[in-house]
C-alpha cells in the first residue's frame, strides 16, 4: 500500500512533481524546484527514508511527500493523485524515476535479459508515458498550460554497451517527449528533455576514484564530470515561463563529450 501524502503548509507557487526525487538527480531537482519558490510533491518508490531526507531538507513550504510503484499503471495515477491532492494540482512534472542495471548481451541469460528489459520498459518508459498523460490531463483541466520535462540520456545517442536497455528506453523517452510537445502544445503546455552525461552522485561516486575514474573524467574535454545540481538548473530552467519555445527540445548537457548534429 503507498503511504499517505506527508504535508506542510500552503504556499501559492508552482505545484511541481518530482518523480524518482529520493536521492541523486531527484533530489537535486527537488531542491532547485523549492528554492525557486515552488512546491514539491517528493517521490519515491522504495527508499523512504531517504525521500524523507529530501523532503526534510527542502526549503520553503507546502511541500508533500508521495510513495508508489510507477512500474504499475495504476501505481502511477495513485501517484498523480496523490500529489494533485497534496499540493491542489500539478503545473510541472519531472519525469526522472529509472532503472539502470548492468545487462551486456555476452554475459547475460535470455532470462535474465528478458527480465532486465521488462523491468527498463516498465519504470523507464510506460512510468514516463503514464504520468505525463495523469499531469497532463490535469493541466488542460486546470487551464494556463504547464510544463513536462523528462530526464533522458547521452547514451540514447551514443549507445550503451553494456546497458543497452537503458540506452533504448531513453531514446523511446526523448521520441515520446517530442511527440508530446506537438500535441500539448495547443494547451500551452511545454514538452522537453535533458539528456546528461555522467554526472556526479552517491550512487556513482566509487566510479570517480582510480583509473576508473580517470577515464571519465577525460570523455570530456573540460577534463571533469558535471554535479546534479548543474543538470538540475537545466530542469528548472526548461520549465520555466522563459522556456516555452524551447518545447520539443532536447538538451545535451554532456560536457562536450558527445557531439550530434
């Protein structure tokens, strides 16, 4: 059973949701949302008390706390309701919640692999594609547009060897944003992506030690890796007011390390 919204006092900013917002990139979302004067409705799947933590660390008021399982469409809306109950509607929807699990082809079983990519297309791409139907209805309810920003990946461009389940399903995640763009755009509704390169957080700070690190460090030519918080500004900064021609986008915030045109 999903726990029940946590709540502080009203406010009347933006109402955003965070999806995936316990720790890392989330997180540092999160925070750049609320010190913007907005409200945040924090989720999370699994790791409560480290949303908790998030939560607790958020400047600002009327903030809420949400938990459920995005991989279960009906996960998902109990999620959006949730967080429009909370915080009396949603006017921004990060999609960041993902999965990234280890899967080369050579090393890995049909079952396994099978599993795997169920797993990335559940969380990955239908949680994206549910939520942002669940906020975007809401937002053409509520009239005066919105905003939907999904958190993609260099490696949709590049490729992942080793994670190619990850790869595809954020290529799928940018396709889907772009074709969103178009059709909400009546609504006054702005559709875009980031796509990051390696970022730097707990969760991958043991890579940046060694050789290891080293490495990839040097896949950009500024010789570093960007923090959160950098690739966080972006967000904020796409579903800002200032942001709306920029709808359709796709944002390369790699560092220089990968160039497409």
């Amino acid at each position: 059973m999903n726990a029940p919204a946590t709540e502080r006092t009203e406010s009347t900013a933006r109402r955003v949701l965070v999806s995936g917002a316990s720790r890392g990139l989330g997180r540092a979302v999160a925070r750049a949302f609320a010190g913007n004067g907005d409200r945040v409705a924090v989720h999370y799947g699994s790791r409560r008390e480290d949303a908790q933590r998030t939560f607790d660390g958020l400047p600002g008021a009327g903030h809420v706390l949400v938990g459920g399982d995005l991989s279960d469409p009906a996960g998902a809306a109990e999620v959006a309701a949730l967080a429009a109950d909370g915080l009396g509607g949603i006017d921004v929807l990060v999609n960041n919640a993902a999965v990234n699990e280890r899967h080369p082809l050579a090393e890995t079983s049909y079952e396994d692999w099978a599993a795997v990519w169920q797993r990335h297309v559940s969380v990955n791409l239908l949680a994206t594609a549910n939520l942002s139907h669940l906020a975007a209805r809401r937002m053409i309810d509520q009239g005066g547009g919105g905003r939907i920003v999904n958190i993609g990946s260099r490696g949709a461009f590049r490729g992942e060897p080793d994670h190619p389940a990850y790869g595809a399903t954020k290529a799928a995640v940018h396709a889907l944003g772009q074709s969103l763009a178009v059709s909400l755009a009546p609504y006054g509704i702005g559709v875009a992506s980031v796509a990051p390169g390696f970022f730097e957080t707990e969760r991958v700070a043991h890579r940046l030690s060694g050789a290891e690190g080293e490495a990839i460090r040097a896949q950009s030519p500024f010789g570093q890796v960007a923090s959160a918080d950098e690739v966080a500004s972006a967000v904020l900064w796409l579903a800002s007011p200032a942001a709306e021609w920029s709808s359709g986008a796709v944002l390369d915030l790699n560092g220089a390390s990968h160039l497409r045109t």
